[in-house]
C-alpha cells in the first residue's frame, strides 16, 4: 500500500512540477475546470482539478479555479437552458417534480438569499449550478450573482490542495508537517460544520416548502375528484 501511495504521490509531483514550468498552465487549468462545472463530466473531475490548482500553485492557484468555476457556472445556466428543450433532458418523475416546486417555492419566499444558501451548501458545484439552472423562480441576473460570490468559496479547496502540497514534500520538517497536520484538519473540520449549518437550513426550509406544495397537490386533487361527482 505504501509503494502505490508513493508511486501516485510521485505521479501528482511530476504533473505539479509540468504545470508550473509549462507556459499558459493556468489558463488551461482555468478552461478545464470551466468545461467541468458544466453537470455532463464526471462530478470528481471538477473537485480534482481545483484541488491540484492548490497543489501546483499553492494559494495563487485560487484565481484560475474561482474564475473557471464562475465562467463554468455561467456555461453551465446557458448549457441547461438549451438542454431542457430535449425531450430526453426533461423531468418525468413526478416526486422530482415536487421536489422541484418546492425549491421554486423556498426561493421566492427567500429571494436571493435562498439561492445564495443553496449555492454555499455543500452540494457538488455541478449539481447546484443544474439545480438552479432548472428553477424558473431564478434569473439569470440573480443566477450569475450568487455564482460570482459562492464561487469564492472554491479558495478553500484550493487551499486544502496546498496544504496536501506541503505535506508531501520530503524536506518538511516534523514541526512544520505537525503544525500544518493541525491547521488543515482545523480548517476541514470548521468548514465542514459551516457548510453543513447552511445545508441543514436550506434543507429545512425546502422540505417545509416542499409539504405545502404535497398538500396544495392533494387539495387540488380533491377538488378535480368532488367536480368529477357533482
């Protein structure tokens, strides 16, 4: 198990030391990680390809991974928009269907903030950027601007990505490796209690949103039910 850790290890080291010595690498990374935020590729892809923008490039490599994920957001609304005249690309499920509803419903009892709560979960990037995209109660104005400031939470993971950097260099010593083991399994921990505060809220708030839509579609279903009688 150890000879395979080392092997990957060296792999990621070799691609880390390529991309910093190749010219126009972080444009590149900036593109692929834009190209990944559209909800087609595989969801680990994206997540992957920041983290190595803070392996490579340490901190700097916040700015080609907030502006791909911005840039990609947007790419993604206009891709979803074409997509859902697909008939293939459409909802059938009628419980996703509710589901749907209800989050239209939370956001236009809670406007921007509601959509801003969604954006901060901890939802996959993708899926939040193919969630909002489908929500008619969203604009693409009110879209792009909850893009632009959620996207600058991607900085933490470029931050983990060097903090994984610093960690497996061999010249480390056993006091920087202890306090920098420390800091990030801090910043994991707070993050992941921040994130998942937000998602319990905005989980809440769509499931109390999401039975009122179950008891407007029962009601309506009465009502079609006693027509039919009288």
């Amino acid at each position: 198990m150890t000879g395979s850790a080392n092997i990957y290890t060296t792999a990621i080291d070799q691609l880390a030391a390529a991309m910093q010595s190749t010219a126009y690498s972080q444009p590149t990374l900036a593109l692929l990680i834009c190209i990944f935020s559209i909800p087609m590729p595989p969801i680990s892809a994206f997540i992957l390809s920041v983290y190595m923008a803070g392996y490579a490039y340490g901190p700097q490599g916040g700015f080609p991974a907030t502006v791909g994920a911005f840039f990609g957001a947007l790419l993604a609304y206009v891709f979803v928009q074409k997509m859902r005249l697909v008939p293939w690309f459409q909802i059938s499920n009628n419980d996703i269907k509710l589901k749907f509803k209800a989050l239209s419903k939370a956001i236009e009892q809670g406007g921007f903030r509601m959509v801003l709560m969604v954006r901060l979960s901890p939802l996959p990037w993708q899926i939040t950027n193919l969630v909002l995209a489908l929500c008619d109660q969203v604009s693409f104005r009110m879209y792009a601007l909850a893009a632009f400031i959620s996207s600058f939470k991607i900085n933490a993971d470029v931050w983990f990505g060097s903090q994984l950097a610093n960690l497996s260099r061999p010249d480390t010593s056993p006091e920087v490796l202890a306090v920098s083991r420390i800091i990030t399994m801090t910043g994991f921990v707070v993050s992941t209690i921040v994130t998942f505060a937000v998602f319990k809220s905005t989980k809440q708030r769509i499931k109390q949103c999401e039975e009122e839509q179950e008891q407007v579609h029962l009601l309506s279903q009465q009502e079609e039910a006693l027509s039919l009688h009288a």
